[in-house]
C-alpha cells in the first residue's frame, strides 16, 4: 500500500521527526561539552549517529512501502537492510558501555568483547546472505514490507546481546552506579514494552519513542554522572593547587630570599635564585653564617620533581644546615648528612650537593662535592671556568660513604658560580640542550658586574636560548664575590 496521509501515519511521523530531532540535540550538547573525556564524546558521538540511522532508515522504508517500481524496490531493500544493522549495532553500542561500566577484570573484558563483537559480525554476515534469498523479509510485487518466517533469526544476535547485557548488569551489579544501572535496564526494557503496546496500537511506532527516549535518559544520567566527577576533579585540583601554592610559598620562605643578605658585611656580596619547574621543586640552594668568620655556601638537586621532592629537599636542607652550625668541616658535614639520610630512606631519594665554607679574613674557600655540577670560578680580573673537582657520591645513594674535601684560595674580587643542572640542560623547542659552554659564555659576557646582575645575565641568556620551550628542570643559581677582609 502507497504511504497514506492518516492519523496514524502522522503520528510515526511525529515520533520519527521528533526522535531524529532529540538525537540531534543531544549530538550538539555531546560536541559541547568540552569537559567529557574524548572517548566518551566520540563514544555518544557514534551512538545517536547510529541512532538516526536507524530512524532515518525507518522513515525512509515507509514513506516508500507500497510504491511500484524496480528502482523503488532496490531502495527498499536498501533502506531495510541498513535499518536491521544499525538496530543491531545499537544493541553492540550498548553492551559495550554496559562492559565499560561494569569494570570487569581484563579475562572478562576481553571474553565479552570478542562474544559481543562476533554475534554483530554473525548478524552482518546472516543479513547480507539472506538479503539474497529473502530470508527475513521481502517486498510483494507491489513493494509492500512482510516478514519472512525466519525473520526472528534476524534478531537471534541483538537478543544474545541483550542476554549478555543482562548478565552483566546482575553480575557486576555493584560496580555500577544505581542510577546508571538503573539507566541501562530502562533503555534495554522500554523497547520491549513498547512492542507488547505497539501490538494492539493499530500500527503506531511507539519502538521508535521508546528507544529515542530511553536513548536520550541513559545519556542524560551518564553526563549528570560524568559532570559531578568532574566538578569533585576541580574542586580538588582547586584544593591541590591552593595547596601547591601555599607549599611553594612555604618553600621559598626557607630560603635566604632577602637581599642584600648582609648588609653589615662587606668582606663578601652573595645572591642567588630557583625558579622551579613545578609549583614546588626539589633543588634549593643556602648560605649562612657559621660564625663570624666562616660562610657557608650550599647548591642542592634532589632526585625527582614536585612535592615528594620537596619535602625531601627540607628535610636535607634542615641536616646539613644542623651539621654545619656544629662546626663541622664540609666533609665531614656531607659523611653525617649521608649517613642521617641513609638511616630511614624507604624511597630511595638521593640528593646531589656541593658545600664550601668561606673563611671571610683569609679567603679560603673549602669545599666539597657529593656528585653535584662543577661550579664555575672567576679570579681576580679574570674571566668565568670550570673547576673540574673530585665528585663523591650522592648523598641519600649509598650507606658509609665518606667525602674528601679540597681548598681554593679566593682573592678580593674573585667571584663563584654555583648552579644546577636545570642551567645546562635547559632545552630549546628543537631538544637543543642550553649546555655549560653558553653558560659560560653567559657568565663571561660582563664577569664584572655584581652577583644578582651575574645571575639575571644567565638567566637572560637562558631565557633567549629556550624561548618558548617548556621549562622541564629547576633551575637555581648562586654567585658569590669574595671582596677581602676590611681589618
């Protein structure tokens, strides 16, 4: 029968419109929001597509139901075919979000995924065999829609699915959200319904409503689901970065960070900087007063970046502070910090240090180093060098060790670099690393000027070097220029 303008007919056309319309919308608030993970997105994306395929492929069936034609008929057939396969391949679309949401163990997962992968495939395969001999359904000589007898073979496949689908929901019942849970037997349940009405509704698709709508519920419920975790996930990044920001603060408040350091000494000028590549970082640098006459001069990296090293980065920076205000010489203070460290170092942290102690009347710089940079020496009207000195091993890396240290003789005017790695391996866009040559060439592009301009010239340099490139390091830097006791 040639489609007729009825109340009836109107009707599916109603639903049909409005279930490709509502499908529609919801693709819109899917593309829209931004804040659901790519492959939930994509996910929806291909859900209500299939969806309105199925719809569409309805329409278009019956519209055409009934008019004469071979070219109609193949369109038919057409229409048909495509309008059975996106049916099943909703019903795969939907076990597979019900197998994503039962969060089942990686055997099972992988058992339901082939099982619910080669039912589509046997449906595939069933419906193209059969299109050819008009297994499940055929068109009379005047192009009107019957089912054939073997027609509920077509949905032996969707119906394994939905057995599938109902299996997991009760045997993973617990790890799914009620609502959610809830969500998925409606959309699995309300077609059903919808066929026993539809039987006694004279023709009227309300499987059309009932799939759209059931379709449209479980969506809501899931973004609703979705959208609380990811106002909990602001809310503690919210937290998580106010605390960065307070940790960080209380990090750079434990440095020496007010300048000049000692304004009542002229025997030395010292400045130094750490910027870190996280909120918080793990290098740190310190000096400080022994006594009157001794300066004590700290450059550090610890292993690792973020908040674990920087609580590492307090604790050591705490001993060997306590180790030095004894009196200790710096061997002797990086052997005890080690050995402090080493006792209770379930994370296996290390951290690399250079130490020196400055006798201010003499000028007599005795250092040591615990597998930290070389640090760079100016002398006397000189120009900016390695000083290639004896490494020990990290502090934190091995229990026993013992430190050598060695002395430098510093005269008024002579300047030292320290640094750490976040300097030389700071990188460029193209992997280029920065490197200690450039870094020379930093420090000697005006080696006359006072520590704080010595370090902003570094870090110009650096800067220009790196350009946009994401900082990857800590970068902390210290200079201090020897100018000879006053007495």
């Amino acid at each position: 029968m040639i489609f007729s303008v009825s109340v009836f007919n109107l009707i599916n056309l109603i639903f049909i419109a409005a279930g490709i319309g509502i499908c529609g919308l919801s693709l819109l608030q899917i593309n829209a929001s931004s804040h659901l993970r790519k492959e939930v997105r994509r996910y929806f994306q291909v859900f209500f597509s299939v969806i309105i395929l199925y719809i569409s492929a309805h329409l278009a069936r019956q519209l055409m139901d009934g008019i004469p034609g071979s070219g109609v008929r193949i369109a038919l057939y057409i229409v048909t075919f495509i309008e059975m396969i996106a049916a099943c391949f909703m019903s795969y679309m939907m076990s597979l979000l019900i197998l994503g949401a039962s969060k089942t163990d990686k055997k099972t997962n992988k058992i339901f995924g082939i099982l619910f992968l080669v039912l589509l495939v046997v449906h595939i395969v069933l419906l193209s065999v059969g299109w050819g001999f008009d297994w499940f359904y055929y068109f009379d000589a005047s192009n009107v829609y019957h089912r054939s007898p073997a027609y509920i073979v077509s949905n032996l496949c969707p119906f394994a699915m939905l057995i599938a689908d109902i299996v997991l929901l009760i045997r993973f019942k617990d790890n799914i959200d009620s609502k959610l849970r809830s969500a998925f037997w409606i959309y699995m349940i309300a077609p059903i319904i919808a066929i026993a009405i539809q039987s006694f509704s004279y023709g009227i698709q309300f499987i059309i409503f009932a799939t759209v709508g059931a379709a449209v519920y479980m969506f809501s419920v899931i973004v609703q689901n979705l959208n609380s975790k990811y106002q909990i996930q602001q809310q503690d990044k919210s937290r998580i970065e106010a605390e960065l920001t307070t940790a960080s603060s209380i990090q750079s408040a434990m440095l020496p960070n007010i300048y000049p350091a000692f304004p009542e000494r002229e025997e030395f000028d010292i400045y130094a900087s750490m910027d870190p590549a996280k909120e918080v970082g793990g290098d740190f640098y310190d000096f400080f007063l022994v006594d009157d006459d001794h300066l004590c001069l700290v450059m550090a990296d610890v292993s690792g970046k973020g908040i674990p090293a920087a609580l590492f980065m307090m604790a050591s920076r705490i001993i060997i502070a306590n180790n030095a205000k004894m009196g200790k010489t710096p061997a002797q203070i990086l052997t005890d910090t080690n050995a402090t460290i080493c006792s209770n170092n379930k994370e296996e942290m290390f951290v690399t240090v250079w130490l020196g102690i400055l006798e201010l009347s003499t000028g007599k710089l005795t250092a040591a180093n615990a597998g930290h940079e070389f640090p760079a020496l100016m002398p006397t009207d000189g120009k900016f060098t390695l000083y290639r000195d004896k490494h020990g091993f990290v502090i934190g890396g091995m229990e026993g060790m013992k430190y050598k240290e060695y002395e430098i003789q510093l005269t008024p005017g002579a300047k030292l670099f320290l640094y750490t790695d976040g300097v030389p391996e700071a990188t460029n866009a193209a992997g280029e690393l920065f490197g200690t040559e450039r870094m020379l060439e930093a420090l000697n592009s005006n080696p006359n000027v006072e520590p704080e301009q010595i370090l902003k010239n570094v870090r110009t340099y650096v800067d220009e070097f790196v350009k946009d490139a994401e900082q990857f390091d800590d970068l902390t830097m210290l200079c201090v220029e020897y100018r000879g006791s006053t007495n």
